[in-house]
C-alpha cells in the first residue's frame, strides 16, 4: 500500500490514491495545510506520539440536512427543552471533552495536544464551529467540526446526560439546513449517525460534491443560535 511523505509545501497527493483509507504521513496542522485537506476530501487522524496520518475513505459516510431522521421519541424530548443549546461559547471545551470520553474498543484519543491547538486556531478563524448542550452552567454535551463553503465536516462529539449531544447535533443540522449547508461529512461509519439517516457513498461520488461545495462562500465567524418561541403543542 503507497503511503505518500508530505514535503513543507503544502501540496497533497491525489484523495483516490489513498487505499483502505490512508492517504499520506507528516506535514504539519498549521491553518492553510487544514484548509487544504478538508477542501480535497483529506484529514489528520493519528494517536499522540505518532506522525501525522492523512486519510480518505471510501467509502465516505454523509448526511444531507434536509433528509435528516429525528425519531419520535427525541423530537419529544426536545420538545421539553431540556437543554440550552448553544454555538461557538466553548469549542475547547467541547473539544477536550470529546478527547476525554472513553469509546469502545479504542485507546487513547486522537484528538492530541497538537491537533486542540490547530483547531483551536481554526476556531479563533471562524473555520471551526461548536454546538454545546448546557444545562445552568454545566457543559453537559456537545460537537465540534469543520465548516467550509457549504460543507461541514463533523469530527466528533460527547455526552455526559442522555441525549444532550442528540439535541445539540438535531439542533446544529437543522440550523444548517436553513442556512444553506448543503452536506455533512461524518468521514466513517457509525451506527449512531446511521440512525439520522446518514449514508455511505462512494468516494468518488463525494469528492464530486465535494469540489461543489466547498469553494462557495464560506460562513466564517462565530456562529449563533437563538431557539424558536417555544410551542405548547404535542409534537407530531
């Protein structure tokens, strides 16, 4: 399997070259390289201590926001507005939470001290984004991405209370269908995200959309969220 070495230039090689997933190793995370690979479908994903790995799977796991699936009994329970849902307030904290929370079958996390101070820098750009689920003043659940032109990459999420990434996510998809994100990467399979109704397509097919998608105007900065009025009504 060919493994590209990546020069201090910041060129990648082509995303269809990556076999089972892996692409490249080394570079670095600085702002432009990030940019770079998200917009050619590549992204760091590597264990502390290790190089950089650059990967592109196929193949690639998405969700459209209009064709988003809340089941039922969720949609009840945000009914009840159990949360506070809030953008953009503590991305490091979403972040260090989400490398903190322990996964099946994994060991460690990914998300090293490097990769908190890149996307740490990707925030402060208004490139990365946080959807958080409070409850007073406790952080009880949230997710972090990557949002460029009208895509969003989705890196990874925690919860502490049931259903608070839930909401949080629910809440976050539907903000963006309204404000014009046409796809989700979810990069890999996950049975959760497969229960919103997130699919698997084809490399290439997604690299395709991708080159759409991704050069349109860009909605940096931090982004807001203010809940509808709240309704009385069971929902449907």
């Amino acid at each position: 399997m060919p493994v590209y070495r990546l020069v201090d230039d910041i060129v990648f090689p082509p995303p269809e070259h990556a076999e089972h997933g892996l692409l490249a190793v080394g570079g670095d995370l600085r702002p432009e390289r990030l940019v770079a690979a998200y917009q050619q479908g590549i992204f760091p994903w590597y264990s502390e201590g290790e190089p950089i790995w650059w990967h592109s799977p196929d193949p690639r796991f998405v969700l459209d926001p209009v064709a988003i699936e809340v089941p039922r009994s969720l949609r009840k329970v945000m009914a009840k507005r159990p949360f506070e849902i809030r953008f953009d307030t503590a991305f490091g904290e979403v972040m260090r939470r989400c490398g903190q929370k322990k996964r099946p079958g994994q060991r460690g996390t990914w998300i090293t001290r490097d990769m908190l101070a890149a996307y740490a820098r990707l925030h402060e750009l208004g490139l990365a984004h946080s959807a958080e689920a409070w409850q007073g003043n406790k952080l009880v659940g949230g997710l972090y991405g990557v949002s460029l032109g009208d895509m969003y990459f989705g890196e990874s999420m925690f919860t502490d209370v049931d259903d608070a990434s839930k909401v949080a996510f629910v809440t976050l998809v539907d903000w963006m269908r309204r404000a014009g994100i046409q796809l989700i990467d979810s990069q890999v399979h996950t049975d959760h995200l497969a229960r919103f109704g997130a699919v698997n397509w084809p490399r290439s097919n997604y690299l395709a959309r991708l080159r759409e998608l991704v050069n349109r105007p860009t909605r940096a900065g931090k982004w807001t969220y203010t809940p509808p009025p709240e309704r009385h009504d069971e929902p449907g």
